[in-house]
C-alpha cells in the first residue's frame, strides 16, 4: 500500500514538473495583464505631481481619496454614466435581434448570392471603421440626430463581427433539430425562435459581452456627433479632463476606475458563456 502511495506522488511530482514551465508562463502573463489595472488604481489615489515623478512613484505617499469625491465635482459623472447605460443597451438589444436573425439566414437559409454576400460581410471585418466615419455622420446629421443619443447608437446597430458569430453558432447545432421541428408543424420562423435560438445562448453571451464592452467604450464616434455634457457619454466626459496644457491624471484614473466597475461585473458573470460562445464560432465554416 505505501510503496502505491508512493509511486502515486512521484507519478505527480513528475506531471507537476513537467507543466512548471507552462504555470510560470501563464502567471508571467497574468502579472503582465493585471499590472496596468492595480497601476491605475494606485494613480487615482495619488497626486499630479506623484504621477508625473521622475522616476514614477508605484505607491502614493498620500492616498487621495478625495479624487474620487473630486471627479463628480468635475463632470456630470451620473448623468453621463446613465447616457452610457442607455447607449450600451440599446446597442446591444438591436445587435441581438439583428445578429441573431442575419447569422441564422446565413447558416440555415439557402438563397442565390449566399456565399458572396456572405464574402462581402467578412470583408467589412478588414475595413478601418475610422474609414466611413465621414458617411455615418453625413447620415445622422441628415436624419437630424446630432447631440442626441439615437445620432451615437444608430450606426452601432450593426455588427458583421457579430453576424459571423451568430453564424458559427447555428452551424454547430444539428440540422436534425430543425428538421424534426418543421415535421412537427413549425414554420421557419417558430423552428428558429422556439428551437434554434435558445440553443444558441453561448453566442448570444459572447455577442452580448463584444458589444457592451465596445459600446461602454466608444470614444471616437461619440466625440464627433456630441458636443454638450447632457448627451456625453462617460468616455467623452473622461476625456474632457485632459486639457491641452494640462490635465488631472489623477481625477482621469479616478473617474475610469469607477467606469470600469460595471464591466467587471458583467464579464464575471458571463464569462463562462463568452468562452464557449467564443469557441463555438471555430467549430464549423
């Protein structure tokens, strides 16, 4: 029995051994990972003049927790963190819908051009956005959308990226199940609602988390077509806090640690669903 015991732990001494290599690598990439956050964390805390120290200061000499009372003096911080809220959900809810509808076309719904207009949305993944800013905003100011919530939202309505991954998801379900739905009465839009599309949560989760976390994030666009605080999102109203002399480091960090809470939050909670979400969408092309 001891000599067993023992030739079980060498057996595992060995296995451990052998993964070492891989552990210090992974750890290695974590630190490197969660640096930047526990940095930032500790610039909120401090003062200008810690932060831009020669050499930088790690850990504040003075914890200013007074930054992060300071930030709501400075910015509207609630109103925009809601014009945040309302732009993410928005975005989100119509991308789900649209997403959904467009990656179950393209896996399921034989049509003439399917493989080329299918083409062409995957090569919509290689344009720069930055490239058609000039025609989405023509667009909005047309439409009268300037300096309001709708103008930032409605080009973000679409996503090829998350067309492709709502496509990937309906492909790795077996047609059989459609198949034995439609013998049971279903129309395509039942056999699609009641059977396919809660099978397809892990993309709808990874959808979800891509979208929420470039919504919450969008600097650029919002910047273009908003100007008054009442319509900034978060992003825009953090960055108004960089001036062009000078700007409040520490209030910055402040203001983007508190913004970053509802990320966490989400993420945490769906994290597992994002990574097969994500996962699925390799299986089949």
């Amino acid at each position: 029995m001891s000599e067993t015991r023992t030739r079980g732990w060498r057996a595992a001494l060995a296995s451990q051994r052998r993964y070492l290599p891989v552990h210090v690598l992974l750890l290695a990439g974590g630190v490197v990972m969660v640096f930047p956050f526990v940095y930032q964390v500790l610039m909120s805390l401090s003062t200008n003049t810690e932060i831009q120290a020669a050499p930088p200061r790690l850990v504040p000499e003075h914890w200013m927790w007074s930054n992060y009372a300071e930030v709501f003096r400075r910015i509207p911080f609630m109103s925009q963190f809601w014009v945040s809220v309302s732009i993410t959900v928005l975005r989100t809810g119509v991308q789900l819908v649209l997403c959904s509808l467009g990656g179950y076309a393209f896996a399921r719904m034989p049509f003439r051009g399917r493989g080329l207009l299918f083409g062409l949305l995957l090569a919509i993944l290689m344009v720069p956005g930055q490239s058609y800013l000039i025609g989405q905003y023509q667009l909005v100011r047309d439409l009268g959308l300037l300096e309001t919530v709708w103008g930032i939202v409605l080009p973000g309505f679409f996503s090829a990226f998350g067309v492709f991954l709502m496509r990937q998801s309906f492909m790795s379900l077996p047609v059989e199940l459609e198949e034995a739905a439609r013998l049971d009465g279903c129309n395509p839009w039942q056999a699609f609602w009641r059977v396919m599309f809660p099978l397809v949560r892990p993309g709808l989760s990874a959808v979800t988390i891509v979208t929420v976390l470039w919504s919450w994030n969008d600097l650029l666009w919002p910047l273009i077509v908003t100007t008054r605080e009442e319509t900034m999102p978060l992003s825009v109203g953090i960055a108004t806090m960089a001036g062009q002399h000078s700007s409040e480091y520490a209030l910055m960090m402040a203001a983007s640690v508190m913004s970053m809470a509802p990320i966490f939050l989400i993420f945490f909670t769906m994290q597992k669903r994002v990574i097969e979400g994500l996962a699925t969408s390799g299986l089949k092309g």
